[in-house]
C-alpha cells in the first residue's frame, strides 16, 4: 500500500471492490483511475516539497484531483 495520502481505497473504502471491477472491465474508468493516481501522486510530490512548484501549479492540481474525484464518485455511484 502506498503512503501517499488520498489514494482512491482511502477515499472510498466502502467501494474498494467496485473500483477493482470497474478498473478492470470499463477502459474509461480505468483511464479515470489511472489519471487520478497520476494527478494525486504529483499533488503529495508537491506537498513535500520533492517536487517544487508553483502555488498556483499545486492548486490547479488539487482542482483537477477533485474534479477527477468527482467524476470517479458518479462513476461509482451509477453501478
């Protein structure tokens, strides 16, 4: 398991299966999750400083983390 904090199992523990489904029959939610581990992992990387950016480079990953979690959440939501 990961440290890196907000992972998708951590967000929506009660959905953990469902996501290892979808990830694994529905290309677009796999590419979704896949997104949203790539953006999340840049946001800790920020957060600690191993990669230094922008304040407005971090809140704009932040922003897309969230849209991305929203969009994962509707996802998940309509299965």
């Amino acid at each position: 398991m990961s440290n890196t904090p907000h992972e998708l199992s951590e967000e929506f523990p009660a959905q953990v299966a469902k996501i290892q489904a979808l990830k694994a029959g529905d290309a677009h939610f796999a590419k979704l999750a896949e997104e949203y581990h790539s953006v999340n992992r840049a946001v800790h990387r920020a957060e600690t400083r191993i990669d230094l950016i922008t304040e407005e480079q971090e809140e704009a990953l932040r922003r897309q983390r969230a849209h991305l979690k929203d969009h994962i959440w509707h996802h998940l939501k309509g299965v």
